[in-house]
C-alpha cells in the first residue's frame, strides 16, 4: 500500500511547531491525526486480510473506468448519480466502502446488515438517525450518508495524497503535492496509482466484476495525467461551471473547520487565498487535458445545461459515448430529473468574502472563460 510518510511527518511539523503555540490547534491535530493512523492501521490490516482469503482479486481487471472529474461545487454530485442509475452497466463506490476499501470488511458488512435486515433493522434505524445528526447539516450542500454514491477521495486521503487534508494542515504551498499528485515525482506517482488500481479491483471484484466502474473524484482535477498512463482507456467526464461561483463556494467549505481548530485564521486572509490558487490550478490543468486526451473518450458538461436540463444532459453523454441507454435508466433519469428542477440550494458565497476579485479570476482563467462562453 502507498502511504506518503514524508508528506504526513511534514503537515505534522508544520501543524505543531511552525505556527504560535495554540492549545485548541495541537488537540484538534493529535486527536485526529490518531484517529487517522487508527483507520489506516485497520485499513493495512484489511488489504492484508484481502491477500489471504480473496486473492483473485489480484486478476480483476479495470477495463474503460469512467472518472467523472471537475474542480469542487460544480455538479459532480448529480451527475454520478443519474449515471449510476445505470446500475445494468456500471458500479460505483458507496460512502462506507471508502472508509473501509477491503473485500473482507465488505462481505463482513454485508453479512451484518443481513442479520440486522433478519431483526427488523434496528442497526440501519440507529444508524441513520446517527447520520441525520452528524451529517444533516451539509444536506444543502453535499449530502452524506454511509450508502449513497460517494467521491473515492478517502481512498487518496488513506495514502495522504488528498485535498482533505488542508482541512486539518492548511498549509497549501507547503503541502502542494497533497493537493496536486501529478506534481509528484513519475516512480510516486506510478505507486500512487498502483495502489489507486488495487482498491478499484477490490471494488469490482466485491460489487460487479463484469461491470464498469463509475468513479467521481473531484481531487483528480489533479491527479489526471497519473490516472491517462494507468488508465489509458478510461473515460472522462468532467463539468464546467463558472470559477466565480465554485471557486468561492470551494473555500466557504474549508474556512468553517480551519476556524473550529485555528481560529486566528481569517475567512478573507492568505489561507483562503493559497486554497483559491490551488482551485484555480486545477481549472488550468482540466483545460489543459482536454488537448492531450483521445476526444472519442472525453466529454465535457456545461454546468448551466446540466441544470436547467439534467436528464437531457445525460443523454447527450451517453450519445457521445455511444453507450445504450436501457428503458429502466431512461424512466428514472426522468424521474430524477423531475426532483433535481425542485430543488434550489441556498449555499451562495462571493469571491470578495475570501479576499478574492472577479479581476484575479480573469486574469488567471480568462482563456478558460473565453473557450467556454463563460461571463467576463
């Protein structure tokens, strides 16, 4: 397994002794950064459990995955999941088999939820009111719950190679490869995708061996390049939605949890901005790949049409694609499409809350706003 040690020793020597002493910063970074090293542990453990009573998961192939890849708050979210209603064609990953990546841990969830299934449900009821409670909160702006689609970002997380964790170290320059894989060096990030391919063939053997895995990773904005040589038969789908709007919805996340363990850190000051540049890189990058991949595996999602007509978006895709779109996805796409035109988030934010200009955007990304017909 790949686990970039250097990178971890260094965010904890940042955390811990290159900013004023805080009490509240050195609980908040041990007691979590224990938490973290307990789940790899566990996770190591179940790999390694993996190798010994499912070890032809070793010849499962990951034939043409579909990633679907934009920077943060541009409808990756929807967009998995109207694909993943396809469930005749494609597999996905569900939240908690991210936390817990490991073939063994999954049949031994499985096994439980029969039992609990067999009882009534009394788990599953305790269960959700746990996550109506840890996470109802975010509903308005990415829902979470143990069973639905998720991002395998937790995957990355695992061998701290991940934006999340600016969420406990927001040392962006300092920590830069964390937030952008492809900068690491090739004999890195070759490891970092063999173990990337490792957990995908877990998944698949786990979930649907003959199906194709539909991966939404909003991190491998810069982890592309990486994912085109492991993978350079996979598809991708990636979304633009204007960077005035993303860019600063992207940091509004980030500065509530930089807040609860440093407050001293300022909602417009140099953290937000440094989390900005590192959004606005991985415009250029997306921009920047489109010109180095194979067209006939590409498609890029004009957020505005994404909106105003999902399911009519979706199957353009498939189109493109040319997958065939089977009578069962196509009534629920309907159908999903009916709720999406219901619902209006209210999370808004504007880029001059995080010290940030419409000017600096345009400056930075004003070949991109210009390709796409993209208010100046």
């Amino acid at each position: 397994m790949y686990f970039n040690g250097k990178l971890f020793l260094k965010a904890e020597y940042l955390a811990l002794f290159r900013r004023p002493f805080r009490l509240r910063r050195w609980a908040y970074v041990l007691v979590f950064s224990g938490l973290y090293l307990v789940f790899l542990a566990l996770v190591i453990l179940g790999r390694g459990l993996d190798q010994i009573f499912f070890r032809r998961f070793r010849r499962q192939p990951v034939k043409a995955p579909v990633f679907i890849i934009a920077p943060p708050r541009s409808g990756t979210t929807l967009v998995q999941k109207l694909i993943s209603l396809d469930r005749q064609r494609f597999v996905h990953l569900k939240m908690y088999q991210t936390i817990f990546p490991s073939i063994f841990y999954q049949r031994l969830i499985d096994w439980g939820a029969r039992i609990d299934r067999g009882l009534g449900g009394p788990i599953r009821k305790g269960i959700s009111l746990c996550e109506a409670k840890w996470f109802g909160g975010w509903d308005e702006m990415h829902k979470l719950r143990l069973s639905e689609p998720e991002e395998d970002d937790a995957l990355f997380l695992y061998a701290f190679e991940s934006e999340a964790i600016f969420l406990l170290f927001p040392f962006v320059d300092e920590l830069w490869q964390a937030g952008f894989p492809d900068a690491l060096p090739g004999g890195e990030r070759r490891k970092l995708m063999r173990y990337y391919r490792s957990c995908l063939q877990r998944h698949l053997f786990a979930n649907g061996s003959e199906k194709t895995l539909l991966s939404k990773a909003t991190q491998s904005s810069c982890t592309l390049e990486s994912l085109l040589e492991e993978f350079p038969d996979a598809k991708f789908i990636t979304i633009v939605r204007h960077p005035y709007q993303s860019v600063a919805s992207h940091v509004s996340l980030f500065v509530p949890v930089w807040q609860c363990h440093s407050p001293d850190i300022e909602r417009d000051g140099l953290v937000s901005q440094a989390y900005a540049k590192l959004a606005v890189e991985w415009y250029k990058h997306l921009f920047a790949f489109r010109d180095r991949v194979d067209a006939r595996n590409y498609y890029c999602i004009d957020y505005r049409e994404l909106v105003r007509d999902p399911g009519g978006t979706i199957q353009n895709l498939y189109h493109h694609f040319g997958w065939r779109m089977w009578d069962e996805h196509s009534r629920e796409l309907s159908l999903a499409t009916e709720r999406q035109h219901d619902f209006k988030s209210n999370h808004e934010y504007t880029l001059t809350e995080f010290g940030l200009s419409k000017d600096w955007i345009q400056k930075e990304l004003g070949a991109v706003l210009d390709a796409y017909g993209l208010e100046r």
